[in-house]
C-alpha cells in the first residue's frame, strides 16, 4: 500500500506517490494540525479554540471551519472527539508525530529526511500564545532530530557500518558543529573506516573550531576517541569464561573500594577477553558493567560510554527478556533524561522495562530513571507513581541504596511542590540510608535537597549549614551536577538574607562547571534569573533567554513556563499572555502560588 506523508518539518506540506495530494488551505489548518499532532493525549477544543483564534468573533466556528478543511483533505487520519484526538490510518504518516514517539528510531524510520523546523516559513504574530507555544516545539523537536542521528550513527558504528556512521555524524554535525559527542562519532567512524589522515584532520579542525568561536580547548572525547586504544591483556591471560567472570568480579572490588581507575582498568580487560572468546552474552555483559562503572563512578556520559552500549546491544541479540539488555536500555535511557532529551529517554525506558520481565530489581532500577524523568518534565504524578513503586520493588530485593535515590528524588518532587513536611520526611529516611550505605557519592544531592527544604520553611540557620555542606562534599568530589545544585542553593539562601551580592557571586561559581544533568543547569539559570531582575542587572535577558531555549529544547515545562515569567516581568507582553495558559497543563500548588504573587497585578 502506498505511504501517505504529512510533513510538518520544513514547509508543511502532504506527500503522497502518484497524483498530487490535496493540500490544506491556509497557515490556521496547518497550525491545527500541527499543534493536535504533538498532543499525544488530546486537547480541548475550548482551549484549541482560544490558542489559535484568540482575536475571533466566534473561536469554536473558527476551530470547526479548520477542522472541516483538515477532513476534506486528510483522507487517511481521523479528528474527532473533545478532549480533540488525531489518529492516522496504516498508510498515513507524520514526520513530527514518528520523531516524537517512543519508536523515533524504529527500524524503516529514516533520520536523514528529518529537515527543517516546525511549519517552516509560517508567522503566526496574530496569535502570541501559540507563537510561544510554536517556538518550544520548534527548539524540542530540533533537539530531538539531533539526538536521533547521533544515536542512529552509534548505532551503525556498533553494527559495523562505520561509513553509515561517519555520514550520520556529519550530517549531525551540520547542525551543531560544537557537538562533542558527535564528533567523537565522526572520528571514531573514520578510524574504522581506516582513514586516519581525515580522522587527525577532522579533530585538528574541530579543535581549532573550540578555540576560535569558544575560547575552550578540543573536548577530552574528541580526542579519546582518535587515540583509543583497546588494552593489552597479555599473551598469558587466556580468554575464558572463567578468566573473563574473574576480572569481572575484580572490578566490581576494586570499585567498591573507591580504587576507581584499577576497577576501570580490570573492566576493559574483561570486555578484550570476553570478545576473544567468541560468547556474545558475555561481551554484552561485560560492555554493559563497564558503561554503568565509567557513567556512576567516573562521571562518563559521552561518546565512548554511549558506544559500548550500543555495541553491548548488538552483541545481545533480538530483543526479548535479558537482564543485560534491559541494563543497557536503562543506561541509554539514563544518559537521555540528563542530557534533556525526554523523548528518546521514555522510548528507551519502555523498551528496559520490555526487556526486564523477571527481574525485578531491573525493574526497580528502571521505575527510579521514569520517575526521574517524570519529575524533570513536570508530571509530577507520576513521578510520585513511579518512585513510590520503584522504592516498594527495592525494598523487596533488599536494594537500601535504590530506596535510598527513590526516596530522595520523590523529596525533590514534594518540595518543589511545596509540601514540605513530605520532602522532609522523604530526604531525612533518604539521609538515614545513605549513612547506613557509607554513599557519600549522593550525599551533596539529598543534603543540598534538604537544606532547601528548610529554606523553603524559613529556617535559614539549619538551610545554610546542610547547604554549605553540600556545597563543600560536591567541590571535593569534582561533582559539576551537585556543584551547579548546591550553587544554586547557596545563591536562594543568600537572596532570602536579602544579601544579592552574595547571590550573584554563588551563581558565577554555579555557571563555572558544566554539569552533564542538565535539569540543574536549567534550576541555576532559573535563580540566575531571579537574582538578576532582583538586582536590576543587564544579564537578566541574557539569563532568561538561556534557560528558555534550554527548557524548551529538553521538555522541562515548568521552566519553560518560568522563563516565560521572568520575560513578563522584564516587559514582554506575549510571554505575560502566555504564562497562565503554559501553568494550566501543569500541577504544581507551589508554581501556582508563586505566580499569583508575582503577576497578581
């Protein structure tokens, strides 16, 4: 059967084999398209109404008259209902809808005809809600187009097509030439390929692309990945099972022993032996130990952990129950939510819990990264869902420390709702855990967490002491993601003391690292924000502008609807007509307790 197309990225428009398909008329039926697409659950015809025809003598008219040329011409999709839901028939397809489901990297889905943003060449001044509404999609789905390429050239690196990755790489590359992930990609692509003289080429010519346009050096990975090199394990190591479980277990040891690099070490070898023996499974198991030790205990979150996983999951084989793929799928899903690309992290998450049939400490696992997820995009509900069940599954399996990250993430989510009695309840067990697991590693996050939580009752004495001790265990430990939180943290406690020069000075010290998570780097920009307008400076834009293509581009609606404010209060009348239609989709008494006091007037 031929394949219908709505293509929506680019200039929009319908593609069909054979005789020229009708096309809607008009930019409005093109907006009602777009905007009921990206609306997996469906949306009011009220407020679809009001969104697009804010200006109308009769805004439900206006919405049936667009709906009905939507009907004449889509043959091949149903709309219908209120809450309004789309739904296409076998034959037809969306590129934006296909992008932004759970299977964006479906096998057949092709990421090099992803070009163009959202109904390009379309204005909608008219209409400044959806403009705003338009602009965060237009930021989310670039993102997401990115982060497709980069993996689908992963994953043609570990199915062993290097010349499909290189070409997957650059083409990503294009887009954002400072990618040092992609990159990475690139060089280790052309490694493959054998050509060595493009690979020196391309990382001389990226890192003088760092140094020109940055004023930053060649990023580590970059640079990794021209030189890396698989270690030697010695003609008089044989590759067994036996040899290969037993570095394996020596690993795990010299981890658990704060011996890091040894441990790291010990990892690798048992990944050279276990190819050597030719037992797939046990490669896989041996590239997913290895991920999970470099990404929670040495910080890795790029290119190289990326690939082992990949090649971890061609090792593995067809999908089915493995507790070694579902770790894989979880560590992939893991490395999305904190680079902020929610849409690939709930596809890989679905697809660890598919795999985790059985296991249920997997299962666990999985639930702590979906609530995590959940709480970073603002459903806070079913953050709560998910955490509250991951925690009862650890509990069952005797994981203290799974309990102990459950409890503490479902803290952050009552206190940024404001339920404080809750978060503290939550962070004092998290507290009591990690003590019983000597897990200093997650000490900062519950500590800063928790004397956020006193700040947030107005006991600053007790705030400032577990905050400075956040603060001082994250710098000790070289944590950026704990160094930006605690940052943070340190700049709000101040700015209650009503002390902004104190503020502005712990949010320099914030911005100086580069977390990996980076949901605290939205919460800094946040406070940076906030600071700034306090104090009357001209960074204040600068702020604003940073944290809303940020929060846009990862999903973090509650920031994006922050940002909004703190462009109203600068003067932005569009961002003000914007904020309490952006509120409305999310459930958060404190978010709207601190808009009421901040735009009452």
């Amino acid at each position: 059967m031929a394949e219908t197309w709505i293509r929506l990225l680019g200039p929009p428009r319908i593609e069909s084999p054979g005789a020229a398909p009708q096309q809607p008329r008009g930019r409005k039926a093109w907006a009602v398209l777009a905007y009921l697409a990206l609306q997996a659950d469906g949306t009011g015809r009220s407020r679809t109404a009001s969104l697009l025809f804010p200006d109308a003598v009769d805004p439900l008219g206006a919405l049936r008259w667009n709906l009905s040329e939507l009907r004449r011409t889509l043959d091949g999709v149903t709309i219908a209902g209120d809450p309004l839901q789309l739904s296409f028939h076998p034959s037809w397809h969306c590129d934006a809808v296909e992008l932004a489901g759970p299977d964006g990297g479906r096998p057949g889905f092709d990421p090099l005809g992803l070009n163009g943003q959202l109904l390009e060449g379309l204005v909608f001044a008219d209409c400044p809600v959806f403009d705003s509404w338009l602009a965060d999609q237009r930021y989310r789905l670039e993102n997401l187009v990115q982060s497709l390429l980069y993996e689908a050239a992963l994953a043609a690196l570990a199915s062993g097509a290097p010349g499909q990755a290189a070409e997957l790489a650059a083409l990503a590359l294009k887009r954002d030439p400072f990618h040092a992930d992609c990159n990475a990609v690139l060089v280790k692509a052309l490694v493959a390929l054998g050509e060595h003289r493009r690979a020196r080429e391309h990382v001389t010519k990226c890192g003088d692309l760092y140094r020109q346009e940055l004023g930053l050096p060649l990023p580590a990975e970059v640079r990794q990945a021209l030189s890396a090199a698989a270690p030697e394990s010695g003609p008089e190591v044989p590759a067994t099972v036996a040899t290969v479980r037993s570095y394996l277990d020596a690993g795990a040891a010299s981890l658990s022993a704060g011996a890091v690099d040894r441990g790291l070490d010990q990892l690798r070898l048992a990944v050279v032996l276990a190819q050597r023996t030719g037992d797939d499974h046990l490669l896989a198991e041996s590239l997913v130990t290895l991920s999970g030790a470099l990404i929670h205990q040495a910080g890795g979150r790029g290119a190289e952990v990326a690939d082992f996983l990949h090649r971890a999951l061609q090792a593995e084989g067809p999908d089915g129950a493995s507790r070694t793929a579902a770790a894989a799928y979880r560590e992939l899903g893991y490395l999305s939510v904190q680079r902020g690309v929610p849409d690939r992290a709930a596809g890989w998450l679905d697809r660890a819990m598919l795999a985790a049939q059985g296991f249920p400490d997997e299962q666990s696992r999985i639930l702590g990264i979906q609530g995590m997820l959940a709480s970073d995009t603002a459903r806070y509900g079913d953050a709560v869902t998910a955490l509250t069940e991951s925690g009862r599954l650890a509990k069952a399996v005797r994981n203290r420390r799974q309990q102990a990250f459950c409890e503490a993430l479902l803290g952050r989510v009552h206190l940024l709702r404001g339920e404080l009695e809750q978060a503290a309840a939550c962070l004092d067990r998290a507290l009591g855990w990690i003590a019983a697991e000597h897990w200093t590693a997650f000490e900062p996050f519950v500590a800063g967490l928790r004397g956020e939580t006193y700040l947030a009752a107005g006991k600053l004495e007790e705030a400032a002491e577990l905050i400075d001790r956040s603060w001082v265990m994250a710098e000790l430990a070289g944590d950026h993601c704990y160094m930006a939180l605690a940052a943070g943290a340190e700049a709000r406690l101040f700015l209650a003391h009503g002390d902004l020069a104190a503020a502005e000075h712990w949010i320099k010290r914030g911005l100086e690292p580069r977390p990996w998570y980076l949901w605290y780097s939205a919460r800094l920009l946040d406070t940076a924000a906030e600071v700034a307008i306090a104090m009357e400076s001209p960074r204040a834009s600068e702020f604003v502008e940073r944290l809303g293509e940020l929060a846009s581009r990862s999903g973090m609606r509650e920031f994006v609807v922050r940002a909004q404010s703190h462009r109203a209060v600068l003067g932005d009348e569009a961002a003000a007509q914007a904020v309490p239609w952006l509120a409305k989709e999310i459930d958060n008494p404190a978010l709207a307790a601190f808009l009421a006091r901040r735009h009452s007037g």
